[in-house]
C-alpha cells in the first residue's frame, strides 16, 4: 500500500518537469524527494543524486530555507516566500544563482513541501508584465469610464441642435445646426469604437476632396460668419458629381 502510494506521488510529480522553473518536493526535514528537470539543469547534479541528498545543502544560506520549510510543515504558513542564493555545480558556472524561493504545502498531512525557485530576473521581469497588464487594465477602464460620461452630453447636444434646427427661420442658420449635429454625430462614433472591442485596422481609402473642403467650409464659416470670403475653383480634372463649390 504505501509504494502504490509513492508510486502515485512519483506520477504526480512528473508534470513537474513541464514547468520552467526549478521544483522540488522535500521532507520537513529538508531532505530531498523529487527534483524536476529545470533544477537538475540549473545545478548541474542529476535527479539520483538530488534525491540522496537534502536540498538544504545546495543553499549558500541554509537556515532560511530550512525556517520556512519548518514552519510550512507546521502548519504556521501556507506559503513561505524568500529571496536566497541556489549554489551550482555546473562547469563555469560556479558563482551561486539569485533566487525567489516559494515554500508551500501539497497535502493536508504537511509532510510533503514543494519548493519552487525563480530566478530574479525571470520573477522580476514577471512582476513587470504583471504590473504591465494590470496597468493596461486600469487604462481600459479609465477609457470606458470616459466614453460613457461623453457619451450623455454629446445626445443632449444632438438633441438640442436638432430642436433649434426646427425654429430657426434662415437656411443659413440652419446650417450652423447641421454642423453641431455632424461634428457631435462623429464624436459619437469615435466614443463607440473606444467602447467597441478591438477590431481590424480602419482601411484608408480614396475620398472627395470636394466633400472635405465643403465640410471645412461650413465649420469656419460657422466660427467666422462675418469678413470671411469663401473662393472654390475646380478644374475640369477635379470634377466630381457628388461635390458642391460655392463662389
């Protein structure tokens, strides 16, 4: 019964050899049960002669491992966090390796500990993407928060242009109302694709030039109705059927 039992904890263990850090199970004691493959490599000793020996021994500081695994086998801690130094043996590599250590339990007995080690470079440059990702989050969230609040004002002006639209006697001040309508009608398509999720590039096209300058015209005449003339000449080259000019 109990080698079945540690033949199924042999099994489980395996699935550590998938994961780029260095692991390894240990007694409370600090003696070694299973290194996975990353820790074999990072100290240059096979997985035979990491299990005959305690994993104490390959720390430059052992008390510090050897508090935590105490304490997690205790039950005082689920998890153990501490920076340390990973002695190696590994030719030309002899100077020993930064480490982020994590102790925590397996199972409800505390007899079996892993230890997890990450290189302080690769736990830093993961607490850089985490804090990237959290970061870009906040952004998306700030971003629709300030759609939403544009989104109100710009109906209410739409809906206030249209009203003034319908009581102005001129044609010409009438125009004025088309302008608010328009530019508020494009401001609220660009509220809309800040809300909407992240799609294709926007293709850019051929346009009419004889629509943009019409649209410039309308917007400078609306600010400067008065001591402003508007000039449009359009070559035969430049002709189009969907254009206006005013002269």
């Amino acid at each position: 019964m109990l080698r079945s039992q540690e033949s199924a904890e042999a099994r489980a263990w395996e699935s550590f050899d998938l994961l780029a850090t260095m692991v390894a199970v240990v007694n409370p004691d600090g003696s070694c049960l299973y290194a996975n493959a990353g820790l074999e490599t990072m100290i240059g000793q096979s997985r035979r002669s990491l299990v005959k020996s305690s994993l104490l021994d390959w720390f430059r500081e052992p008390a510090q491992l050897h508090e935590a695994i105490q304490a997690v086998s205790r039950n005082e801690f689920a998890t153990r966090r501490f920076e340390g130094a990973l002695r190696r043996s590994v030719v030309g590599f002899t100077d020993p390796l930064p480490v982020h250590v994590i102790v925590s339990q397996t199972e409800p007995t505390h007899q079996r500990i892993l230890v997890e080690m990450l290189e302080i470079e690769q736990q830093t440059r993961q607490d850089r993407e985490e804090r990237a990702m959290g970061q870009a989050q906040i952004t998306k969230e700030l971003i629709r928060n300030l759609a939403h609040e544009i989104k109100n004002p710009l109906g209410g002006i739409r809906g206030a242009a249209q009203l003034l639209a319908m009581d102005l006697p001129s044609p010409e001040l009438t125009e004025y109302t088309q302008v608010i309508i328009h530019e508020a009608d494009r401001l609220q398509t660009l509220v809309d694709r800040l809300l909407a999720p992240p799609r294709k590039p926007h293709v850019i096209g051929d346009v009419n030039i004889h629509e943009v300058c019409e649209r410039v015209r309308a917007l400078v005449l609306a600010e400067h109705s008065r001591g402003l003339s508007w000039n449009v000449n359009k070559t035969p080259r430049c002709r189009s059927s969907g254009a206006t000019a005013s002269n």
